[in-house]
C-alpha cells in the first residue's frame, strides 16, 4: 500500500485526522470532490474580504482545549455573534432577550417581559407539545411565534410547523438580559484572514488531490491505502442498500455590492415566509472590515435531492432508524472508519467535529 490513510474530504474532520496523522509519521492521500480543501468551512477572498462560500461560521466553544487548540493554526478576533431578525419593516435582536421584547411589547423589567409571555399563554393548555409549532408557543407565547420562529421555520425545514417534531426547537434560546450574545460559551471568534489557512496548514504535509470524487475513482482509491477515513455520506457509500438518508440543502446567491456597508451586521435573518431567503449574510463584518465595497450572500434553504450538496441531517424517526443500519454495517469494517456531519449523519458545530476527530486520533494514532 502507498499510504497508511486515504481521508475522503478535506472538510475539518479529515484534515484535523490528517494533521494528527502526519505529525505521527503516517503517510495521507487526502481527497475532495471540489476544486477546494476546507469543505464548508472554505473562505474566498473577494475584494478583500474573506467570504463564507457555504455560509456563515462562527467558531464558539467552552472547551478550553479546542480553542486552544485552533488557535495554533490562526489568530482570531473577538467577534460577538449577534444576528438580527427582521419582519416586515420591524427588526427584532436574536437571540430572544429583553431588547426583544422592549420592541415587541414596550416592557423594560424581566418581570414584565415574564408576565406578558404568561398572559399569551393563559388561554393555551399545551402540556405535551406535539410539533414544533405548540413547543415554541409554549417557550415563548404566539407573538414571537408568529414573527420570529414561524415563517423562518417553515422555510428552513420546507415543511409547516405542526409537521414538524417539537424537539428542533427545545434548545431555543430565551434570555431575560439585555445580552445579544447568541452564544453562551467561554470562547468564540473569527480567524482574521479566513478559515481556509487553518486548512492550509493542517494539510501541510499531506498529499491532496482536489476535483477528485471517491466515487468515480473508487476501484483505484480503495487499493492506494491500507486504512479509509471517510467523511462523505454514509448511505452513499453502500450504495442506498437501505434507502436514501434525507437532508436539507442550501443554495447561494452572492454579489458584490458598490458600498461599503449594505446592513450593518453581519447576518440579518429574514422571518417572514413571503421572502424567499432565510438570512443575508454581509461578510465584512466578521472582521470589521472597512472596505470600500461589500459582500453579501442570500441563503435559500432547499429541498435535497442526490444532485445537490447535503446541508442539515433531518434526525427525524424515520431517518435515525435507517440510519442504525448504515451504522451497524460499518462497525463491522476493519479498515474502514465514517467521520464528521455525513458519515455519522448527525449536525455537528466546528468545536465538535475538532473534538470528535481528535477522539479518534486518540484511539487510533
């Protein structure tokens, strides 16, 4: 064999096991089906700004050993995420704090605010909620359900609310501070110059091949090396033996713009269902940025067929059960290990895809 690892996709996952693997004297073949290492995480300068091609990513964590960790690779700011919403001409703070409802209902006290989710509550008797529609009014009563959760929802997920299974929303978070912090972590920022020197460096020693898919190449791959970490889909690898795994999608709309501030912030969520795109994503702003031109990029959830880029797990019944079986069948492999978002079918945040490929460095190396 002419290495000791192939690493499907050069994602986080598969280079922070390639990373690892190198410093330990392994030889890697790292691959990917794009043009590009980084996998979702790719920044792409445009007019001097470090655009998020697959979407915004802030990286967040109360681990102290990841961000240390991550640090190594580059230096990083102090940004604060802090999004807003937007419904109709209203603007509203997320997450759902004490600005929120100063604007929705004039209240200035957490006591206030408390009452007057309890008094759009006194007429509704959920103890059980079914779907996600009767687990958000119960967390935060119908106004904010109306503007804020209903229409944002019912877009990113392409179903109604009351199809929709109550857990999604159970970790909504809800603060009676005036704090717009949407994270409650220790640390959390943004690598100044990109996320894709991270990539660049933990890849470093590594042989890539970029505009490489395993699956059209899978007869010659298999045999280059004695062990596979693979961080494509797992039901595509067994060739939907059991049937296909479902996911969400998201397309991008991304232009330049002859200004130098387009909205103020760096993510603006659009809640109502009558527009198209879920957020504007604005990207100077995750590093301050002062150039005479801007960056926008409109996000569009969308339904997921083979053709399109899997986004978001749907760990609904139906898809964790069919899971288990693509699981049971790789744990039956020697020489071969599933990683990251699509081999474990499971959303993973940055911190955790660091934390669960470093397990299995762990384990392995």
């Amino acid at each position: 064999m002419k290495y000791d690892y192939l690493i499907v996709g050069a994602g986080l996952f598969g280079s922070v096991f390639a990373y690892e693997a190198s410093k330990k004297g392994k030889k890697c073949l790292v691959i990917d089906k794009r043009p590009h290492i980084g996998g979702n995480i790719y920044t792409e300068n445009i007019e001097g700004i470090n655009v998020h091609k697959y979407g915004a990513h802030i990286f967040h964590t109360s681990d102290k050993k990841i961000w240390d960790y991550v640090n190594q690779f580059a230096q990083f700011n102090r940004y604060t995420n802090s999004p807003v919403a937007r419904y109709k001409n209203e603007v509203y703070n997320l997450p759902f704090n004490m600005n929120t409802f100063n604007k929705l209902w004039e209240v200035f006290t957490p006591k206030e605010a408390k009452s007057k989710i309890a008094e759009e509550l006194s007429d509704v008797h959920i103890e059980e909620p079914k779907n996600l529609e009767e687990q958000a009014i119960k967390l935060v009563g119908k106004t904010i359900y109306e503007k804020l959760v209903k229409g944002y929802t019912e877009k990113q997920w392409g179903m109604k609310a009351t199809e929709l299974p109550p857990f999604i929303i159970k970790r909504l978070p809800v603060r009676f501070t005036y704090d717009n912090n949407y994270f409650n972590d220790a640390y959390q920022g943004i690598p100044i110059g990109g996320y894709t020197q991270i990539i660049e460096k933990m890849l470093a020693n590594c042989e890539v091949r970029l505009n490489c898919d395993f699956f059209e190449n899978r007869a010659e791959l298999e045999t280059l090396a004695d062990k596979i970490i693979f961080t494509g889909q797992i039901d595509k690898f067994y060739n939907y033996r059991f049937g296909e795994l479902e996911y969400r999608s998201v397309r991008f709309e991304t232009e330049v713009l002859d200004t130098d501030n387009f909205q103020g912030n760096a993510v603006v969520n659009y809640t109502e269902y009558e527009v198209p795109y879920t957020r504007i994503i604005e990207h100077k702003h995750f590093e301050f940025g002062t150039q005479p031109k801007t960056v926008i990029s409109r996000e569009y959830s969308d339904k997921w067929t083979t053709e399109k880029e899997p986004y978001y797990p749907i760990n609904n019944d139906r898809n964790n059960e069919l899971y288990k079986k693509y699981a049971e069948l790789a744990a039956g492999e020697k020489n071969l290990i599933f990683g990251g978002r699509l081999g474990q079918y499971k959303y993973y945040d940055m911190h955790v895809v660091i934390a669960e490929a470093l397990k299995l460095c762990e384990k392995e190396l």
